[in-house]
C-alpha cells in the first residue's frame, strides 16, 4: 500500500536462484478480496536455508528529491520481532520507474525454524516519513513446494 503521494510501489518480487521468481500481490491493487474485508496476506513459501532477494519497483512522483530513502524488513514469528533489518536505497529524483535488488537473505534451517512468518517492507525517507508499506506471510518449510 502506498501512504504518501510522494512514492509509488510498482512492484515487489522473490527471487531464488534456479527457482521461478515469486510476484508479491500489492495490498491495494492487486487482490480481489470482498469488498469491506481486508485481505488476506499473500502466502509464499521457501525451503529452510535458501537464499533469497527481495526485487523491489517504485516511482518516485515528487517535485523534490527523495532523500534517504530506506528499506524496513521485519519479520515476526507468533508474535515475536525475529528480523528486523534497515537497508538504505539512496537518494531518487522524480521519475523512474526505479528497480533496486536488495542483499542476499539467508532463512534459517531446522524444524524449529520451519513455521509461519509474517513478514512487513516498509519504505520510510530521511525525515522518517513512512512512504510504503506491503505485508505477506512467508513460509518456511523442509522441501521446496511444487512450482
């Protein structure tokens, strides 16, 4: 969901290497949930201890410069913050669209890490705007599931 005028979210995917990149659903755009409900997370699963990167797509239609903007990823388990990770993106112009790759995140093996994680991007500038945000649910689990 975008919450300021200034940012635009296009785009958000999973990528794994020799896996089918995975398109996360935006919040406001991309489901057909009833209306007057609120959807419901989108669901993707991945093996315990693969490698992944989240691909992320925005425009940026602001007259000023977008200073500072960060990434947010927090990742919750029943309830509990387990990963919370900040990576700076830069500074963006107005234009785009704009596409970044962030770093490489490893999942944690074992049954202890195989679970339901609830996983929040949010997209925050320099002054601490909040410009975005997109929730899903990620799953953990001992074998790839089918394609």
């Amino acid at each position: 969901m975008n919450a300021h005028r200034d940012f635009e979210l296009l785009a958000v995917t999973v990528r794994v290497d020799g896996r089918p990149d995975v398109p996360v659903p935006l919040n406001a755009r991309d489901r057909d949930d009833a209306p007057g409900r609120a959807p419901e997370p989108v669901q993707i699963s991945l093996k315990e201890g693969a490698e992944f990167r989240l691909r992320l797509k925005f425009r940026v239609s602001t007259r000023d410069d977008l200073e500072g903007l960060k990434f947010i990823d927090e990742r919750t388990r029943q309830g509990v913050v387990v990963v919370h990770t900040e990576t700076h993106l830069g500074d963006f112009r107005q234009g785009g669209p704009y596409e970044v790759v962030l770093p490489p995140v490893h999942l944690p093996t074992g049954h202890l890490a195989r679970d339901h994680y609830a996983c929040a991007g949010t997209f925050v500038d320099a002054g601490g705007r909040e410009l975005g945000r997109e929730t899903y649910d990620l799953e953990i689990t001992k074998e790839w599931p089918p394609p």
